[in-house]
C-alpha cells in the first residue's frame, strides 16, 4: 500500500469511520514539509504533512505538544489525529482548520497569558496541568521529553535552575552544534563569555516555570472565521514566559492589541527588554546552524551588544 493508503487507512482508525481520500491539494506556506489538504469522500477534510522518514521524530514531538497545549484548555490548536511512516516517507495528519490571517488579537494575547499560567505536573503525570496559577510551588523547567524547534532537536532534561537549564540545553546545545557545523572562533569565544555572564541578566528577577510554545514567531498563529485565535508547530517545554514574548517580536512581531491584553492579564517583569535579546538568540543560533553563516553573524553582533548589557 502507498503512502495515500496508509494515510487514509490510518485516518479511518482513528476516526472509527472509514476515510477515503477523494482529493489531496498541495498547501503552500511551509519551508520544511510537504503540506496538503486531504478532501473525504464524505465531506471531511485533514491536514497532511509529508516529509523524509527521517523526520518521524519530529511529527511525534509535534503532535506531543499540540496535545500538551489542548489538554491545557486555554488555546485552539489544531487537533493531532494520527502519525506514522510508509512508502519511505513520514507523516503527520492533522485536524484541518480554515485559518485566516486577521482575528481577535486580544483574545489571542489573553489565551497566551492563560497558556503560561500552567504550570508543570507532578512528576507522575505527563500533562500540564488545567489552567491554575503559576505560583511557583513546581519549579521544574524542561519537559518529560525532548522535541525538536524546527528540525534541530531542543533538549528538555528537567532542571530546577532557570539559567542552567538556559545555559546548558539552550545556548550550550546550539553552540556546541554551530561548533560542528564549522562555526568557530568569534562565535565560540563570545558565547563562552554571555554564557559565564547569565547571571547578570537575572538580578531581582526568578522565572517560575511556564508551559511554552515555544517557537512563537508570526507565523505560527492564525484565526478561525469567527476571529478565534489559533496557534500551532509548537517546539513546547515549561520555561520563562518571557521566551514566547521575545519569539513574538523577532519575525514581524505581533499586534499592538496583543501586547497590550497579554500585559493586562498577565503583567511582565521591568527587565523583560534587557532579555528579549537574550532569549532569541537561541532561535538565531538555531537558523545559523540550519541556514548558515548570515545568521551566525547576527548571532555574534547580539552577543556582542548582550555582554555590553551584562557589564
């Protein structure tokens, strides 16, 4: 059976109905997988991505954290229906969401707020919690697994530190990675140095741990028909709330009514501007190592200007 069979057989177990596809239309937008719409010969639709088999991992993480973020009951997300491989492809089938590019950015700025009020579970669940406060009384950032923030994978090994964890599994893991990617000299000796001065960045100010998505550039939200914001391709794992926030403000940036009912809901700390840079120079990092050396180059130049913050 080929891919389609699989897919569509898959789609048919977990909907208990049977599914055949009558239709599957190329969707543009994305730079890593193939993206379709599947069209049912009973009128449903799904959400298809396709890519190497190689990539596997990555739709299981994907999948992983859209439940993780539904389970929270705060933020549509697009709803995981199955994943699999066959045919010497790999693939993810989504719910499948007429989305448009205009809604209700305050809501989408106050369904955000209640996102980072979850807070981690106890150790034996492996769910965010249903809405609460974020308080504190957990304090562990990671997540029970690791996942991927684009292809590259992002480690999540729980730690109790906010800047261990941001030191060792964020700016380490992709200076380590740009260093076997040939990016050496400059690169390594300035984040040897903003790493040893992570503390600076943290005076007066103890992130308590927030369920993230993650990876909230501009385009990984959108809106339903009736202006319901929905968001999706997240990279999750509890952390600062601050880091969604700088995310938000790197491509594009979001709207001001989205700034303003997040801050309402859920203020920021002062020293939110002196971080923002901080925190996305992890996803800078990220696109040099899977890019190449542009962005390597605007990593040094914020490093540059970070230890000038830091001094």
């Amino acid at each position: 059976m080929d891919i389609w069979g699989i897919v569509a057989a898959s789609i048919s177990e977990a909907a208990l109905r049977p599914f055949e596809i009558r239709e599957a239309t190329a969707v543009g937008g994305g730079s890593i997988n193939e993206a379709y719409r599947l069209g049912g010969a009973d009128g449903t639709s799904y959400f298809l991505k396709l890519n190497e088999i190689r990539h596997l991992p990555v739709f299981v993480a994907e999948a992983a954290g859209l439940d993780a973020i539904a389970a929270t009951g705060t933020i549509r997300v697009p709803r995981p229906i199955a994943h699999g491989s066959a045919d010497g492809k790999s693939y993810l089938v989504l719910e499948h969401l007429e989305l448009r590019s205009h809604g209700n950015a305050r809501m989408l700025g106050e369904q955000l707020a209640a996102l980072h009020r979850c807070i981690p579970p106890p150790p034996s669940l492996t769910l965010p919690l249903q809405g609460g406060g974020n308080d504190g009384k957990s304090s562990c950032f990671g997540f029970p697994h690791d996942n991927f923030i684009g292809t590259t994978p992002q480690p999540n090994t729980l730690k109790d530190n906010w800047i261990e964890f941001w030191r060792e599994q964020r700016l380490g893991f992709q200076l380590r990675l740009a260093a076997q990617n040939g990016f050496g000299g400059q690169l390594q000796s300035l984040g040897e140095k903003l790493m040893g001065a992570l503390p600076a960045f943290f005076v007066g100010y103890t992130p308590a741990p927030s369920l993230l998505h993650g990876d909230l550039w501009s385009g990984n939200h959108a809106f339903l028909a009736d202006g319901t914001p929905t968001i999706f391709d997240p990279a999750v794992y509890y952390g600062d709330r601050e880091c969604d926030l700088a995310m938000s403000e790197l491509f594009g940036g979001y709207s001001g009514d989205f700034y303003a009912a997040y801050r309402a809901a859920y203020p920021l700390d002062a020293g939110y501007a002196k971080r923002r840079d901080l925190y996305n120079l992890y996803h800078i990092l990220n696109h040099a190592n899977l890019f190449g050396s542009g962005y390597a180059r605007q990593a040094e130049q914020m490093m540059q200007k970070l230890l000038a913050v830091a001094n």
